[in-house]
C-alpha cells in the first residue's frame, strides 16, 4: 500500500522536492498534499503540480503517514503546536530546515514521535539533489529505508551524524547558489567578449555539468583532471593561474565556512 505524502509549506524547496517526486514516478500525484498560506498560492501549487492543495496544515497532518515540515526554520515551533494535537506516534515527521535539531523537534513533541531529519537541495527538481538523512531513536529500519527511496528519486543522498549537518548546508544545502553565481560570471564574461548571453549561460551550464560527472565517473581527483585540462604553456594555465592570483580557491573556502557558521549561529 502507499504512503500519503504530506507537505506543510511548499515554497523554492518544498516544491522542488515535489516536483522531483512526481517527475520520478515514485508517489503518485493523488498520493501527496501540500499546505500553503495564501488561498493564491495553494490555487497556483494544485494547477502547476496537479496535487491536493489545501490552507489548513491540520488536514494534511490527518491525511499524510509521511509529513514533511517545508516552512521556514523560525516557523517551526508554532507549526508543531498547531499540528501537535493531530500527530500520531506511527506517523513519520521529516524536516528540512537548517538550524532545528531532532531534539529540538522531541522538545516541542514529547517522546515517542519518529522524526527525520534531512537536508536537501533545490537540484531535486531536475533529479539531481544532493541529501543528507538522519533519525531519531524511534524509526524503524524500514521506514528509513523508506524515506532513502524518497530521496534517491530525486537525486542522491547521505545518511550523516546529525553533527555534521552544518558542513553538510554549506557544502550541499547552499552550494547551488555558488555554483550559479559562477556560471553567471563565466557568461558575464563570454558576453564581454561578443557571445549571445543565451548560448553564453547554455554553454557554461553545460562545462559545469560535464566537468562534475567526470569527478564523479571516473574517480579521479579534481586536481588531476584540472592537470589534464591544462597543457604547458597553454591558456587554461593562465586562467587558473589568474583564478589563484585572485583568491578564487580561498573565497570559496571562506564563503563554505561562512555559511556553516550562520547554520550553526540559527
């Protein structure tokens, strides 16, 4: 039989995970509801996604045996007291907010409940997100196994110690954005030199795809194939170099850690 699939707010990512959802085939549209907070919004959702829509998050508690809480961390608190009174202990509550623990989630509870707690990221839409994954004491083997079905079909995941969440935002939770602002700039640039913007961000996009499914096919480590692709003398030597002289490798280092420790300061 097939769970019903819950989600409590559906924003950027709430609706990226159920638009990687469906796109897999792995639930079913009728199998998932989703609460919004503005009548505009739910109308928008149901016509884009074609799944069940509705303002009252109690309806989806009472709907759902697996709810994803896909508002805004300093939401949390209030949304678990609404819902708190329809919860059941044999119902699985998955998180995806940085800066709320499992126990901060147990606190607001009491015992007994299964929570989940992952991070994923907004790749899900296309089938290619990046997740980490990990639970409490009360869920059983088989229901993680479950909720690792549910991420794997819309990209891969990691089951992590819950300590290493923070690296885990800033490395995967975040990185999205870095890697945009990226192939933006390598645009910005193709089109200070005359190129179409249009064929400038499609041709950069697809270097960075290209050159991520080589780390991971083919084993090799990032500087070695950074070493295949730049020959003696040759120009990708001299933007490398140039990328060095300007700090590209310590601001991204900084940027990662900057970003850990604001996950960790939530």
């Amino acid at each position: 039989m097939s769970k019903k699939i819950g989600f409590i707010g559906c924003g950027n990512m709430g609706s990226a995970m159920v638009g990687g959802l469906i796109k897999s085939g792995f639930v079913n549209k009728k199998d998932i509801i989703i609460s919004t907070k503005t009548e505009t919004s739910a109308k928008r959702l149901k016509e884009e996604l074609e799944v069940n829509s509705t303002l009252d998050n109690k309806e989806v508690v009472k709907a759902s045996d697996v709810i994803f809480l896909a508002v805004k961390p300093y939401m949390y608190k209030e949304v678990i007291e609404e819902i708190k009174e329809g919860l059941s202990t044999n119902k699985l509550i998955v998180t995806i907010a940085a800066g709320v623990s499992i126990k901060d989630i147990e606190n607001w509870l009491g015992d007994g409940y299964k929570v989940i707690r992952t991070m994923p990221n907004t790749p899900a839409l296309v089938g290619e997100a990046m997740s980490a994954i990990c639970i409490n004491k009360n869920v059983s083997k088989e229901e993680l196994e479950y909720v690792c079905n549910l991420y794997k079909s819309f990209g891969e995941y990691v089951e992590l110690d819950e300590k290493d969440f923070h690296g885990f935002i800033a490395l995967c939770g975040s990185s999205p954005a870095y890697v945009f602002v990226f192939i933006e700039a390598m645009a910005d640039a193709a089109v200070k030199l005359g190129m179409p913007r249009a064929k400038a961000y499609r041709m950069a996009a697809q270097s960075v795809l290209g050159s991520a499914k080589m780390v991971l096919e083919t084993g090799k480590h990032p500087g070695e194939l950074k070493d295949m692709v730049c020959s003696p003398g040759g120009t990708t030597i001299y933007a490398v170099a140039e990328l060095e002289k300007q700090g590209f490798r310590n601001a991204v280092i900084e940027a990662v850690v900057k970003c850990a420790d604001k996950s960790k300061s939530m």
